[in-house]
C-alpha cells in the first residue's frame, strides 16, 4: 500500500511515484534499496538500549550517562567509485547526555554500525564530546610561543630553532662587529668561529626589550638621575651595531652593577655626580668658650 493524504481521495496525479512503479506494478530497484536502508537505520536507531550500555562501560557509572539526546545516521563514503555506497552499511551516532562532574554541556556519543545482510549491530566508538554550552580549554600553544623569560631554571635546556629570526649564519652578517673598527673585532665569524650570529630584528628586539625594561630610560632611577649613562666613567659599550646604544654598568655601588643599561639610563652612582654646597659653613676643629656670659650658682 502506497501512503496518502486523506484529503486527496480519488486517482493520483502521475507524478514522482510513478517513476519508480514498473506498468507491471514491481517496485523498481531504487525504491527497494531506498526501503532496505531506511530499515537499516530503523535497527540501529532503536539500539538505544545496547549504545547506552556502551556508553555505561566507558563512563564506568551509570549515573554518568543520562537521558537519550538522540541518533543521527553518519555519512558513508566509499573510498573508490567502484565501491557502492549501500555495501558499506549503515552508521548511527547515538548522543546521551553527560552527567560527569566539571563537563557541564557535554555529552557521550556511541557509534553503531550495521553490515548489509546482517541483523548483529556493532558498537564503533564510544567518544565525549562538547556541545555548543560547553566549557573548553583554551587552545594549545606551542610552548616555543608560550615560553616567557625568566622560565628557564636550572638544568633546563632551550634549543633554537632553525628558523629562528634572531639568528642567522654568520658567514651573512653585515653590519655587526666584525665591521666596527673602533671595538677592534676580529671578525672570526665568517670563518670557523660560531655558525651563527643574532640577525639585524635580532638585536633590534633586543635593545627594544632592555631600553622598555628596568635599567632603560624610563625608569624612576633614570628619570632622578644626575645624567645618563653614556656620560658616566662606569659605562662599559658593546661592541658593534649596539655600541651607540647599550652597553654594561661597572660600578659596584649602583643597581646597575653587571647587567646591561641603555646609554640614556642613569642613576645616583654616576661618576660625574658631586655634592653642590648652597653656603660656606666653618669648620671648627678645636673646643671654644663663651665667656660673653655667665652663670650665678647659689647655695
């Protein structure tokens, strides 16, 4: 019996219906593999019974598992044209909802498959996954992106990488120290010496980084300074491209001591700095008397 709407009673138009009825009245090989795949997924639709099962033994409690969201079928696509889709079965995905602590909007999602000419359903896999309301992690980083200075402790071990942009062959170099006649810099680089020296964006991010950082200019021991540091005795230039810019502190007595200062830094320790007197006051190096005035002592 072909279904219809009551409201149409009579003969029906020829229409879609009639292309898959032969004049013999045999149904047509579309129509009767369009009816087979529809039972096929009708079975594995009603296995809620064994996905939940499913979803029970992984859940390990079966108060973990809650109440039946429902089953979408899964695409099928034959790896090569010569493969019919319909041999390939049928794939289910049943979804129930999570009850696992701190997985809030998630859900379990068991698979179920079904062989062509076999009543037997399998279960896939059985998966959580999150929802549209659930909470997730944040994206992972690769830890050469999430390392920050000051990570690295003892023992630890930071490689380069190859594609490092602070870094190129030194054999390429141009403008670092092998080119500044002033520092007396034996350009060893080009020949047997480091394979590799910081590049040009290299040493640009680096004097960025130490001029914004607490020995650069925008410090409040710099902005109190008696002058910058470039003018001070203690300063100590790099050699090469950097020599106009940075350089290190040797004063023991400043903050400074041993670590790398930008040139328009400064501090108290500066060795131009003397104290100015506002008013000549005399030194007395000997006991004086007043005998302007006197005590009267009674009995």
């Amino acid at each position: 019996m072909v279904p219809h709407r009551a409201e149409r009673a009579g003969p029906r138009p020829l229409g879609p219906i009639r292309r898959v009825v032969r004049d013999n009245g045999v149904v047509t090989e579309s129509s009767a593999a369009l009816r087979s795949a529809r039972a096929a997924s009708d079975v594995l639709a009603a296995a809620v019974d064994q996905a939940r099962v499913a979803a029970v033994e992984t859940a390990g409690d079966p108060q973990l598992v809650g109440e039946h969201l429902g089953a979408v079928p899964e695409p099928v696509t034959p790896a090569t044209d010569d493969v019919p889709a319909d041999a390939l079965g049928e794939v289910v995905t049943h979804t129930f909802a999570s009850t696992l602590p701190g997985y809030v909007g998630w859900h379990w999602a068991v698979t179920l498959a079904r062989v062509p000419g076999e009543d037997t359903v399998t279960v896939d896999e059985v998966v959580l996954l999150p929802g549209d309301s659930a909470l997730l992690a944040p994206a992972w980083v690769p830890w050469h992106e999430r390392l920050r200075p000051g990570d690295l402790s003892v023992g630890d071990v930071l490689p380069s990488t190859e594609d490092d942009p602070r870094l190129v062959p030194a054999y390429t170099v141009d403008d670092d120290s092998a080119d500044d006649a002033e520092g007396s810099v034996v350009a060893f680089e080009l020949g047997l010496g480091r394979e590799r020296v910081m590049s040009r964006e290299g040493r640009a991010e680096a004097v960025g980084r130490w001029t914004a950082g607490e020995f650069g200019p925008a410090s409040s021991m710099a902005r109190h300074a008696p002058g910058p540091c470039v003018t001070c005795g203690f300063w100590l230039p790099l050699a090469g491209s950097l020599r106009q810019s940075v350089g290190a502190c040797g004063n023991a007595y400043a903050p400074a001591d041993g670590r790398v200062v930008t040139a328009d830094y400064g501090c108290g320790a500066h060795s131009q700095a003397t104290l100015v007197v506002d008013e000549a006051v005399e030194v007395v190096n000997t006991a004086r008397y007043d005998t302007a005035d006197f005590d009267v002592l009674s009995d």
